[in-house]
C-alpha cells in the first residue's frame, strides 16, 4: 500500500514538473520571439499614461486613470499573423498607484484640472426655492448633487424622488456626520433608490467629520468654490476646471441661476455630478 502511495506521489510530483517545466520553456521562447521584443519595446516607449492625484497638506486632487499595453493579449493576437503590427496592440485600463477609490483620509478639495468638467452641489436646510431650482436645472439637462438635512430626508421624501427620478444625485448633510447617523440615511436612501452614500460635505477641515466618515467608507468634500449672497459673481471670479461649486436654496441662487450655467457652458466647461467629477 504505501508503495502504491509513493508512486501515485511519484508521478503527480512528475506531472506537475513537466507542466512547470512545459511553461517555463514557453516563457523563454516567447521572450526570445521577434515579435514579443518588439512588443516589449513598444510598452516601454508608451509607459503607463496614468496620472496621480495631488496630495497637499490633507487635501486631495483625484488623479486619472490611463492605460498601458497588454503584452500577453497583443503578443497572442499578433503571433497569429506572424508578424509585429502597431494597428493589432491590446491596451489595458490602469488605475493611479494611488486612487481615490479607496482614499477616505483626505478632504477632496477639486476634480482634477486636466478635464474641463465641473459640478454643481446644493446644501439643503429645507424645501425654500427647490422646485424652481429644480425647474431650471431640468430644462437646461444639468444634473447635480443635493446634499440633504435629516429633516428633509425625513419628511420630504417625495421630493427625493423627484430629484432622483431627474437624474440628480442625493447625498446626506450634516454638521457633525456621527456614525450612526450616516448608517441611517444611507439605509433610507437605500431604501427608496439604488443608491448609496458616497460623500460628506463640510465647508472647513473637521477631524471629526473626516475620522466619522471615514470609518462608513464615505469620501469627505470641501467645495472649491463656496456661493453666498453673489452666487454668479463668486463662481465668475473664481471658475477653474474641476471646481465644485456649493450653492445656497436661497432667492439669490435662484435669480442667478440660469446665467450661472449659461456662462459656465459659455468657459467651455461641462457640468457634471459630483460622483463623475471625481471618476479617475
């Protein structure tokens, strides 16, 4: 019996040394091809055309994510024409070394200046003056985040809804973010989208809000640009690509409303949500 046992081990330990052996000749023929030198020398020359986020005392630039050359699918899908063709190389998607995906200890501060996007968030206390935004922004197709207080969250949910079904986003706002309270309104919002919660919103640097929000895996947002009681001034005077722009439910918002889109469509800048703004 246990010679039996010592030759099936035998042969399994064969089995797996020829296979081992069989893949690693491949891989010395491969590398020696004409072909996957070319190749080689091709990925070399692209590099990896990712960017990084920039880092600067806590705050945080998402970076972009870029590509580089798959030498494994564009060795396979030229080795079967036998020869090195630039038009047949297979690219691959490759993420910043450091991504914002799981980045929660920073404040997010801008989208990245390389793409002219920017976004639009409203701070809501309460229902002022949110239909009529509402009415402008869905007869210019812009869509935006609203950033809602637990009294609105409770009591107005058809106005969720309504924003939801527009194509807005909703995130939850609150002065303090306590744990227990974020796992709430994200089981609301669950409860009545497909969504999550994704960010907290504070217009200073709070360890607090920051360590609360880390902890439920929420990215925490300081606007580039905070509006007041000169909405359109505010956002004229300080507009860059990746800026996002808090603004007020209030008459003034209103008023402006309108122009301020016109005039940052006119920079030529998109006006994105926030979760695309900050998309590496």
């Amino acid at each position: 019996m246990l010679k039996k046992v010592t030759s099936i081990l035998g042969t399994i330990s064969l089995i797996c040394f020829s296979f081992y052996y069989t893949d690693s000749a491949i891989d010395v023929i491969k590398k020696t091809d004409p072909i996957m030198q070319q190749i080689i020398e091709y990925s070399e020359e692209y590099g990896n055309t990712s960017i990084e986020p920039i880092l600067i005392n806590n705050n945080i630039i998402p970076g972009i994510k870029g590509s580089i050359v798959d030498i494994d699918k564009s060795y396979t899908k030229m080795k079967s024409f036998g020869n090195f063709d630039e038009s047949l190389i297979v690219f691959k998607e490759v993420y910043p070394e450091i991504s914002i995906m799981n980045n929660y200890e920073n404040y997010i501060v801008s989208g990245n200046n390389q793409k002219d996007n920017v976004s639009l968030i409203f701070v809501l206390e309460d229902s002022s003056f949110v239909e009529e935004i509402l009415s402008i922004l869905n007869k210019k197709n812009i869509k935006v985040t609203f950033f809602i207080n637990d009294d609105l969250f409770n009591d107005a949910v058809d106005l969720l809804k309504l924003m939801l079904l527009s194509g807005h986003r909703i995130e939850f706002y609150s002065d303090k973010y306590d744990v227990s309270t974020i796992k709430k309104y994200n089981t609301i919002l669950k409860s009545i989208s497909d969504d999550s919660l994704n960010y907290c919103y504070t217009t200073f640097k709070n360890d607090k809000v920051l360590e609360n929000c880390k902890h439920e895996e929420l990215h925490t947002i300081i606007p580039t640009i905070i509006t007041d009681f000169y909405p359109y001034n505010d956002i004229k005077n300080n507009l860059n690509n990746g800026s996002i722009i808090s603004l007020k439910n209030n008459k003034n918002t209103v008023r402006e409303l309108s122009s301020i889109i016109n005039y940052i469509l006119q920079k030529g800048k998109k006006i994105i949500t926030l979760e695309k703004l900050l998309e590496e």
